[in-house]
C-alpha cells in the first residue's frame, strides 16, 4: 500500500505538485496520465526519494520515505525517464555495475542478469556496446537493471518515449507479465492509450493537481456525452460560426481547420448534422466519430488536449 497524503512541492516560485492525496493498492498497476510538465515526474522522485519530501507525508508498505529511505531502497525499483546507462559499456557491463551498487552477491547476480535480459529480449546482444542499441533495445536494458534486486514496487516514469512501435509492444507485454507476478506498478505516461491498456486505475494530473482518479470506466462515467464528431474542413474555420448552424450540440475547436461536436444521440443525428453544415461555405472533407476515451475526459475537464 502506498498512501500520499497533501503532497505539495515548489521549485522557487513553481508549484509543481498541489495538496496531492491519494493511495495504490498492493500489487497494483497505477497510471499517472497527464501532459509534460503536469507535475508526474516530480512526484516520482519524491516517492523513490530522489526529491525531498517537505510538505505532506508519503508512506510505502508503512515505511516512511522521510526516515526509512535505506529500507525504502531495498523495495522499489526505478526506471527513469532518462536513459541511466554507460554507451561504452556493454549490457553485461551495465547490469554487473548495478547490480553492485545493490550489492547483490555474484553467484545470484550471475543467474538474475541472465533471467532479465533473456526477459527483455536482449540476451543475444549482452555483449555488445550499448551505444551500437537501438532507443527500444536502451528502454528494455533500463528496465532489466532496475530489476536486479527484484523489488516489489517498480515505478516507470515514461518508459517508452521515443521507441518504435515494436518495442514499445515489447515494453506493454514486459509490464504485463511483471503485473501478473505480483509487483505493485506505478506508470507516468501522457499517451492515452498506454494508460487505457495497461492500468487498472489512473490519476489524470495537470499542472500539479489530481484532476481525477478511477478506473477508466470510472473515468468515461465524467463525460457529459459518450460519442463525438471530429470534424475536418478545407479551409480555416470559425467554431462560434459552426455552433450557431448546430446550436443544439457543444463544439469544442480542435486545431484551425477541426472541431469537436458533442451531445445528446449523436450517431443517430449525424446525417442531419451533416446537412445542416451544407450551408456553412467551408467543406467538411473528414468525419470521424471518437467514442469514449480518456483524452475526451481530459479535454472536458481542462478545456484543452492532453497533448497541448
């Protein structure tokens, strides 16, 4: 159990973190969803201790982060945002390394970097320089020594920035089975679509506060409408114009040429919709319906896209 308690944290005038309460369950995969600079990091380093913790307090397992930092270590596993490798090292190089700095005997280190590489896939290039990997093959490597000590609590903080989509696969199906074993999960993403995969629960933060938190059906239930309209249009276009055509239906703009239509039996009214807007002189030249997502809870909640 990891129980945050009016979690505040300022960089000088900044306030990066605002009153944050909330707890995650034992052996849960957690989510933290929200644009850069929400605040996810921060409170990252502030549970794997790497930040000071001055205002409110955090507990891990009934451990404080405070005063139980050595035991703290022991238990948790970080994968960072920054790749935390030596490009002239190989990856045996790299995993011997930290697995001397947990002082892991040699006899079981041997047997763990062997498991964890062959885990992550990197067991046939162990010799190679990790300056000749690929941005997945550094990701998967960064994992694999966070492992090393086999810690309960994994925290990930935007572990796939960067990565082509095939290991960005690779990575999804290594959490899953690191889930499956039992370790508690703590993810930070601002895709949409790694939390609605892979966490159980999500606290979506923006710009330091806990804006909400549930399950993404939990999540969906905040949406005024379940099922929206993207619509595209040749030219520029003006959304106080097109709400006026359609004033029975909440537009959102989304980008100078697109907005977002929202409201009551949607699909169902879209052919009407759609001849209404004939009188506007703009084209609409793409329709796209978008059901229930969490970029929609976040756009209603903050007036803006995720990835704003």
């Amino acid at each position: 159990m990891i129980e945050i308690k009016n979690v505040s944290k300022n960089y000088g005038e900044i306030q990066a973190l605002k009153n944050v309460s909330f707890e995650i369950n034992s052996g849960e995969l957690f989510g933290l969803l929200g644009p850069n600079g929400a605040g996810k990091t921060t409170l990252i380093n502030l549970l794997n201790t790497y930040l000071p913790l001055k205002a409110g307090s955090i507990t891990i397992n009934g451990l404080s982060i405070k005063s139980d930092v050595k035991e703290l270590k022991q238990i948790m596993g970080v994968v960072p945002q920054e790749i935390s490798l030596y490009e002239e090292l190989t990856a045996m190089e790299n995993m011997k390394f930290w697995g001397n700095n947990y002082r892991i005997k040699s006899e079981i280190l041997k047997d763990r970097i062997e498991y964890y590489l062959k885990l992550t896939g990197l067991y046939k290039r162990r010799h190679s320089p990790v300056a000749e990997y690929s941005g997945g093959m550094k990701r998967r490597l960064n994992i694999a020594s966070s492992l090393l000590h086999e810690p309960k609590i994994l925290m990930m903080d935007e572990p796939t920035v960067g990565v082509d989509p095939q290991s960005r696969n690779y990575i999804f199906e290594l959490i899953e089975k690191l889930h499956e074993e039992g370790r508690t999960i703590i993810y930070t993403t601002h895709y949409m679509a790694e939390a609605e995969r892979l966490c159980e629960r999500i606290a979506i933060i923006d710009y330091g506060k806990i804006i909400a938190l549930g399950t993404k059906e939990e999540l969906y239930k905040i949406l005024e409408h379940k099922n929206a309209l993207h619509l595209t249009f040749i030219d520029k276009i003006d959304s106080e114009e097109v709400q006026k055509i359609v004033p029975e239906f909440d537009i959102r703009k989304k980008s100078k040429n697109s907005v977002y239509i929202s409201g009551d039996n949607l699909i169902k009214r879209i052919p009407n919709i759609l001849k209404k807007l004939e009188q506007y002189k703009n084209e609409t030249v793409d329709i796209h319906i978008i059901r229930p997502n969490l970029e929609n809870v976040f756009l209603q909640l903050t007036g803006r896209e995720l990835r704003e």
